[in-house]
C-alpha cells in the first residue's frame, strides 16, 4: 500500500517531520511518500495562504506518475480536500476530520490547541462542515506562528501545553486534537502535562486511511465528489488533466 502524505506549505523540513511521523504508525507494507507543493507559501495562516495551498496540493497529486492506494492532506483546517476527492479515485483523508473524529472515540468532549487566534475561524469552520462540532469543547490558539514550531521548539512546547491544560480545566475536553501538522510528535510530551489523550491529525489519518484501503472503500462519486465534468480549463495551474489523476497502486 502507498499513501501520499501532502503538507500544504512549502517549507521541506516540515514535510520531512510529517512524513517521519506518519511512517511511526504505519503498518508494515505501508509505504509513506511525504510530497512538498511546488509553489505557495512556507506557512498557512489564514485563508488566502489556504485557498493557494489547495491549488498546489491538487497540483503536486494531479503530477504524480507513480500508481497509490490513498492520500493525505495534512494542513489544519486548510480547503482543497473536496477537490482532492472529485479528482481521485483513491480515499482522501484531511488531518483535521481524521483527528476529530479519532477524539470522539476517546472522550465526551474534545478541544483543538492550534497555532495562531486568526486559524481559529478556519478550523472551526472546517469542523462545522465535516459535521464534528457537536463534541468541540473550544479552539485554542497557542499564538505561535507554524514556522515557530521548528524555529522555537522549547517555546512551542510550553505554550500548547498551557492551551491545552486550559482547555481541560475551563472547557472540560477530555481530549486534546493537536491543531497543525507542524506538530506532529508532541503527543508525549502534551500528554504528560495534561493527562489526557493526544491526537495527532498525520498519525490518524494514516490510520484511517488505511483501514478505507484494506476494506476497498473510496469516496462516493454518484453526486457530491463526482469527476470534475470535461471542460475547457484556461490558465489553471494543473498540468494534468483530472481523468490523469488517482490510480490505484
């Protein structure tokens, strides 16, 4: 099985973290291609960044030549999954609807700890959609940039860990969802200041993903997630033209 793991920002060490800590959970067989977009921005933070961010993940999967079993979106909140699943015929999972949901199997009520205030409204909104607010305790923002989490990691760590205690106290989550990419692998280290179950969205999604392999299910194509319909594209950044895109391995 081969699962493409897309960061959506274009800073490679990132991509380089992500993609370690996805292989740390995935099974034996299961290879982890982590990809790098060939444009946009080095950090998404608000929504234009997203909306960019999703152009080049579709691009960066539309261009990739090798056969894959599933991919992975692992922006926090970020747009673009619904486009992924009209251009592919694999699963499509997105780190934030992957984490939601993992929390809800372990707790009443769950909150996210993110980076900066302005990325609340984004995944809030991205969890509405997905309907998975009728559990979300709060969104808290650390009011660290994502670039800060490899730049600052001792300060990244001691402001999460604050967010995330008061989200335990004051909000009464019972689990904490880790809010970006960029923090995959503090899970331990949250954990032990909370004494709470952590979720990382990369880790569960390559869990999930998984799963919807070994079972042969994908996305439904009878209405919303339909192939894009032949139309002529003028000036869109995908080379490839979707029928290209999204072959099994």
């Amino acid at each position: 099985m081969r699962i493409l793991v897309l960061n959506v920002n274009t800073t490679a060490s990132m991509t380089r973290a992500i993609g370690d800590s996805a292989r740390q959970v995935a099974s034996p067989g299961t290879e982890i291609v982590e990809l790098t977009p060939d444009f946009g921005t080095d950090s998404c933070e608000g929504n234009f960044e997203s909306y960019l961010a999703a152009l080049a993940v579709m691009d960066k999967v539309a261009n990739y030549t090798e056969p894959f079993d599933a991919v992975i979106q692992a922006g926090y909140g970020e747009h673009g999954r619904e486009g992924l699943q009209e251009l592919l015929d694999v699963p499509v999972v997105d780190i934030t609807e992957a984490a939601a949901s993992t929390a809800q199997f372990l707790g009443h009520k769950y909150s996210v700890v993110t980076t900066l205030d302005r990325a609340v409204p984004l995944i809030e909104d991205r969890l509405k959609l997905a309907g998975l607010t009728d559990r979300l305790a709060s969104v808290r923002a650390s009011g660290l940039g994502v670039l800060e989490l490899e730049s600052d990691p001792q300060r990244a760590v001691a402001a999460i860990v604050e967010q995330s205690r008061a989200a335990v106290e004051q909000d009464k989550a019972e689990v904490i969802c880790l809010g970006c990419g960029g923090m995959a692998e503090l899970e331990e280290q949250v954990a032990a200041a909370t004494g709470v179950p952590i979720v990382d969205g990369v880790r569960a999604a390559v869990t999930i993903a998984e799963s919807l392999v070994r079972m042969g299910l994908s996305t439904s194509k009878v209405r919303t997630y339909a192939p894009p319909r032949p139309k002529q594209i003028t000036g869109w950044p995908i080379t490839r033209q979707p029928a290209d895109a999204g072959t099994r391995a």
